[in-house]
C-alpha cells in the first residue's frame, strides 16, 4: 500500500513535469492505488512547480522584468508544455467540427493546424505576460496557490466527466472518494496558509474550469485529456487576470 502511493507520487511528477524521476522494471504503475495516488499528488506537482520557479526569480529578481519573464518561461518548461499542447489539439478540434469534421479524429492527429498554433501562441503571450506581472509586483503567494487551484480543479472534472479516452476513464475508475476528498481538503487548507483569501480563488477557480470543460464538451460532444490540458491552462489564464485587476 505505501510502495503504490509513494509509485504514485513519483508517477504523477514523471506523467505531469519534466523533473528527473526514475522507475524500476518491476514497477507496476497500472495499480489503481498508484493511479489513485498519481492524481491526488497532482496538486502538490503545481505547488513544487510554483516554489521552484519562484526561487529562479528571486535568484533573478535584480534583472527585474526580464528575470520574471525568464521564470514564467521555466515555468511553463516545467510541465513540458504539456497543458499547452493540449490548447492547440482542442483549437483544432474545435474548428473542425465547424466545417463538419469529426472533432475526434482531429483531436488524435499527430499533426496541428493553424489555428490550434495561432490560439497557442496566444495563449503563451498572456500567460507569460501574467505570469510576469504577478511576480514582479510580488505577488508570488498568489501565483502558487493558482497552480494549485488549477490541478485541483481537474480532480473536480475527473469525477465529474465522462471521458472518450482509456487512460483517462481508468485514471476516473481509480480516484475514488476517499482519495479525491483527502487531496482536496489537504490543499486546500496547504493553500489557505499560504493565501489569506486562498478559498475564495478556489471558489472561482473551480467555477471557471466547470464553464470551460462543459463549454468544450458541449461544442465537441467529448471530453478527454486534452480538453483538461486546455482547461487548466484556461483556469490559470484567467485566474491570472482575476488577481491582478
């Protein structure tokens, strides 16, 4: 039992950040208690993500603009530009659907469209240019707990989507309710240290990714991995902006 949570918290920095973990042959990681484990652990990936790229500022902090853009960029680096990627599949999707494509078929291409490209490259502007403003006016408690938000929120859409994806059906099966409320609650009250109105921008944040996710379903007629990548990204985005107005 306590050999598949700590397989599940590596698993869930190896799946969700490019940090270095390593594995053994014997491993077996398809356990539902790792798979469980893996996305209960998921919020802490964003809080580690968060404090690592806050230490490279405050290295940084002397080059002002420059060095937080520098960390935004590192941020993003992080988890491999794998929620970004998800963007631009669900761009497509979306635009194929348009024209009467099955929104589905697109979405598992190896190849990206222009639009899923121009919609990234958007997205990537605000959420450097946020990023960058929040940690050069010090607001750095605030940009951690949203990458916490954020991954929490997908815990929520895990137990309430539907999805047209094996792994992610299997990831649903194996977060059960004991696993998904302890994960909450334990980040939630690890944010509300760190954040004074941490529950109100969990409010919020977990209201903006239900419109999101129900939006994209509605509009693709599924919900799989890419639609949480391009939730999260969505969730942070504006979570972004809501702090900073």
């Amino acid at each position: 039992m306590i050999n598949n949570i700590y397989l599940g918290f590596k698993f869930s920095f190896s799946y969700f950040s490019v940090l270095p973990i390593n594995f053994k042959r014997s491993d077996d990681l398809s356990q539902q208690t790792v798979l469980a484990s893996m996305l209960s652990f998921l919020p802490l990936v964003g809080l580690t993500l968060g404090i690592v790229t806050i230490t490279i500022f405050l290295f940084l902090n002397h080059l002002t603009w420059y060095g937080a853009l520098f960390s935004a960029v590192i941020y993003m680096m992080l988890y491999g530009f794998i929620h970004t990627e998800a963007v631009i599949d669900v761009a497509d999707a979306l635009y194929a659907s348009h024209s009467g494509k099955n929104a589905y078929e697109i979405i598992k291409e190896p190849t990206v469209g222009a639009m899923g490209v121009l919609y990234a490259v958007g997205l990537i502007i605000l959420k450097l240019a946020g990023i960058t403003y929040l940690l050069t006016h010090n607001f750095l408690m605030e940009f951690i707990s949203i990458l916490i938000i954020s991954r929490v929120s997908l815990l929520l859409l895990f137990k309430l989507h539907t999805f047209q994806s094996s792994f992610a059906t299997q990831l649903k099966e194996s977060l059960t309710l004991p696993y998904f409320i302890i994960s909450f609650t334990i980040f939630t009250i690890v944010g509300s240290f760190l954040l004074k109105n941490f529950i109100l921008l969990l409010i919020i944040g977990l209201t903006i990714s239900l419109i999101i996710s129900y939006t994209l379903k509605s509009k693709l007629g599924f919900v799989n991995g890419d639609v949480l990548g391009a939730t999260l990204e969505g969730v942070e985005v504006l979570l972004f902006i809501g702090v900073l107005l």
